[in-house]
C-alpha cells in the first residue's frame, strides 16, 4: 500500500512531465494501433478494391490453353486482355470489326461453370462468368429491305450508303451470363454473371436479362451501326451443319460438308463504353449465342473473380510443379487462398479445362499490397523509435530533479532495487494511461483512413491492440534503462551535499 501511495504522490509534484510522457506514448500508440489495424486488414480491402477491375483467374479448354501457352495467343475476344483497339473503335477500313482470332473449336459445357462454387475455396469465389466467344455480320433490322425498294440512280446510292452505315462483318459477340441466379446442390444459391466483372463500364441502359434476346453493344459499334437504345440488330453466321452421308454414285466417296446461316434478331437494352476493344463487341444471353453459333450448352472461357493472398515463395513454387511440394507444403498450399491454388481446385472439379491466374492483376494484388504493408510498418517503427527516445529524455530529466528524493530514499536503507522498481512503476502506470487513450484514437483513426481510402471500415483485430501493448511495454523499459543506470550509480552522500 505505501509503494502505491508514493507512485500516485509522485503525479502530482511532476504532473506536466508525466503528463508529457502519457500524451508521448499515447501518440505511439494511436499511430500503430492504425497502422497495424489497417495492415491486418489491408489484403481483404486491396483485394476486394482491385477485383472490381475484373477476373483475376481465366478457365479455358485444355487444347486452346496448350495453343495459347506454345504461340502466345490471346483470347478470342480480346474482353479479358483489356487491350485498347485504337482510336478508331475496333474497325478495320473495310468496314469489318477487328478481331485477332478464329471462333474457338474446344469447348466447356455451359452446366459445368456453377461447379466453381463448390470447391475449398468456394466462399472465396466472389464472382463469375461463362463466355462463349465468336464472331458474326451485325445489320440493322429492315436496312437490307430499305435498298431494295428504291428506285433511280441516286436512290439506290443511297441505299447503298445507308446499308454499309448499317452493317459490319466479322463482329467480336460473347455470350454470357449478366445476373444468373444459381441453385446449388447444397441448397444454397448466388448470383453471377458480368454485371459484377465489369463495374467499371459506363453504360447508357440496362444490362441485359439472362435467357432473353436482349443485348448490349459497344460504343464503337453502336456508333458504326448507327444504333441506339431499343432498336434491333439481326446476326448472321455462317455454321457447318454436318457432313453428307451419301454415296457418290455408290463409290463409296463421302459427299462435303454443308453449311447455312444462322439468323437472331436481339433488341438493344444497353449502350457500354469499356475503354478496350470490348466497344466494338456486342454481349448478349449464352443462350442466344449459341443459337447462333449451333453449339448449345457449349463455351470456351469462364472468367473468374476470387479474393487471393498474394504469392509467396510457396506459391510460386505450386505454380510451376504441385507435385514437388512436401506433404506439409501441399497443405499449406492448398489451404492458402493463393491464386494457384484456386485454380488448381477449380480444375479438379472442371474436367477437360486449364485454370490460370491473369498474372497482371494477381501481381498488381500483391505488389500494392507489400507496398503499402511496408509503409504503415514503417511508420509504425519510426513512432516506436519517437515515443523511446522522448520517454528516455523525459525519464533523465524527471531523475535531475528528484535527485535529492531519490538519494534519500537510498541513504534510510532503500536499495536500488527497490528505487528502480518505483520509477519503472511510475512510468508503466503512466504509460498504460496513454496506451489505452491511444489505442481508442487509433481505433478511431483506421476507421477514418477505411472509409477514406477504402469505403469502408477496418475490422479491428484484437492481436492488433496485444501487439501494441507488448511493443510499447518493451519500448518503454528499452527506454528506461538509460535512466535505471542513472540511478544505479547515484552516491546518496555526494547528492545530499549538494555535489
């Protein structure tokens, strides 16, 4: 009871210097209270912030993964890349919308993609989209009619002028899903489709409706056929139907394969400008397109959002060879939400398909993320390395000016056990007070840089607020030593008479 009256009595004879050394540490603490909050936090924010920008992980068939990986290919319809197609919105000087790649000839079953969601990782899989990409000529409904029907020289000019306004050949379609709500055999159900991958898009319109004949066209494209919200667009296509089994004459020589075309009309609800050469694409149902195409329940590509943790050593050794990992590697591999590990779930539940990380993105993911962990822990330091060296001056200065008290203490029997024991009780007491004020302001100001930089709060973790504590206990007594040796070497006599 006495060792607590003398450490609350020394409040109030130095009450400015120990005040100086709880608003001190208090600073310390609300610095790295918000530092570390954010830090711990800051991967599911980043990850969450960067996935808006599209898939971080792309399902193509085996055999058009192997020709892409052996002659670098991109995607048939360029939405993934991102790739800007020019100024000129896509279209080369014949008219025809550009395009980098033939239609796919390897498929994935449409009925397969909502596998996705039932892998380890399924909670992690935040959105998806099954595409099947091909090409088509696009026209104007009734443009066709409108040239035939006129008469006279200049008549039929412009026909002719206002059909090649209303057409374009060879046009980049992808069907796909927009808000597709899906029943899990788990009895569950979610929602995918596009309208959560492309948040970025700015669209004059409405997205389409899945299982419908609306669509969505490019800017570029929009411009080119001259069409706006709620006109119709017909697509043709050209498709194989089959080889003739009959004989030539009975010469046992099979006849050559047939082809028609495909025609679908789709009403435009949506008017999207992307930025990349999506402009000069059109979106529409899976349904429809591959009523078109003649490929029911068939696409090509399955684009994939899922928050990752950024690749480490481990993860990048998993992405040359699994198989090379140890046992205990494996598990913690598997059980890791890196981006390869996703994918290779995502492939044990999809036969016949190759899972790959967009490596852009998942680099982006973890670059800003060590970045930017780097930066608050230094900030964190340097506070850490302020609130010592201030306690440790503030600390001498106190122990000049109670040099008298002290030797006292020492020269009626004290030890210097026991004067270490009171001034380190003085500070820790002290200290605490401006721990706990600083870890509320702390708390306080990662809520303010989460819903500055983020929209959104910090989840504040409660090893964030022990690590703190413990951080600035050692910071604390790392400080005090200079002052404990201080009092260690003070000569009760030589201070009392005044030397």
């Amino acid at each position: 009871m006495f060792f607590l009256k003398m450490i609350f009595r020394s409040f109030s004879r130095q009450f400015k210097r120990r005040l100086l050394i709880a608003v001190t540490v208090c600073l310390s603490a609300t610095v790295s209270v918000a530092m570390l909050g954010v830090v711990f936090d800051v991967g599911d924010k980043l990850n969450a912030e960067l996935s808006t920008y599209g898939s971080n992980i792309v399902v193509q068939p085996k055999s058009d993964a192997v020709v892409s990986d052996l002659y670098n290919t991109g995607d048939s319809a360029g939405s993934a890349s991102g790739s800007s197609s020019g100024s000129d919105g896509g279209f080369t000087s014949d008219g025809s919308a550009a395009a980098d790649s033939a239609d796919p000839t390897a498929f994935l079953k449409e009925s397969d993609a909502q596998k996705i969601k039932t892998i380890f990782w399924a909670f992690n899989i935040t959105n998806f989209a099954p595409e099947l990409n091909i090409h088509a000529d696009a026209g104007c409904v009734g443009s066709g009619a409108g040239s035939a029907g006129s008469a006279g020289t200049a008549g039929a000019s412009g026909a002719a002028a206002s059909a090649a306004k209303c057409k374009a050949t060879n046009v980049p379609i992808v069907g796909t899903w927009f808000a597709k709500t899906l029943h899990m055999d788990s009895g569950e159900s979610t929602v995918a489709g596009m309208n959560g991958m492309r948040s970025w898009w700015k669209i004059n319109g409405t997205w389409p409706k899945d299982d419908s004949e609306q669509a969505m066209v490019g800017s570029a494209l929009a411009a080119k056929l001259g069409v706006n919200v709620g006109d119709s667009v017909t697509l043709d296509k050209t498709i194989a139907v089959g080889a003739d089994d009959n004989t030539n004459g009975g010469t046992g020589k099979t006849g050559k394969s047939s082809t028609e075309r495909n025609r679908v009309k789709v009403k435009i609800v949506g008017i999207f400008d992307s930025g990349d050469s999506d402009n000069s694409a059109i979106y529409m149902p899976s349904i429809a397109a591959q009523t078109l195409a003649n490929l029911p329940n068939s696409i090509d590509k399955i684009e994939v959002k899922a928050l990752t943790t950024p690749d480490n050593d481990l993860a990048r050794k998993a992405s040359k060879n699994p198989n090379a990992l140890t046992q205990d590697e494996w598990e913690t591999w598997y059980c890791t939400a890196y981006p390869s590990s996703i994918a290779y779930q995502i492939e044990e539940v999809l036969p016949g398909a190759v899972a790959k990380q967009v490596r852009q993105v998942a680099a982006l993911q973890g670059d800003v993320l060590n970045k930017t962990q780097a930066v608050m822990v230094l900030m964190t330091v340097l506070s850490l390395v302020a609130a010592a060296i201030a306690v440790a001056n503030l600390m001498a200065a106190s122990i000049g000016e109670r040099g008298s008290e002290l030797a006292l203490l020492k020269a009626i029997g004290a030890t210097d056990g026991a004067v270490s024991r009171l001034m380190l009780a003085e500070t820790a007491v002290i200290s605490l007070v401006g721990a706990i004020a600083g870890a509320l302001l702390g708390s306080g100001v990662a809520q303010i840089v989460g819903h500055v930089v983020f929209g959104s709060g910090i989840t504040m973790r409660p090893m964030v607020f022990v690590l703190v504590f413990v951080l600035l206990a050692v910071t604390v007594l790392v400080a005090s030593l200079s002052s404990i040796r201080a009092i260690l070497g003070l000569r009760p006599a030589e201070v009392l008479h005044g030397r």
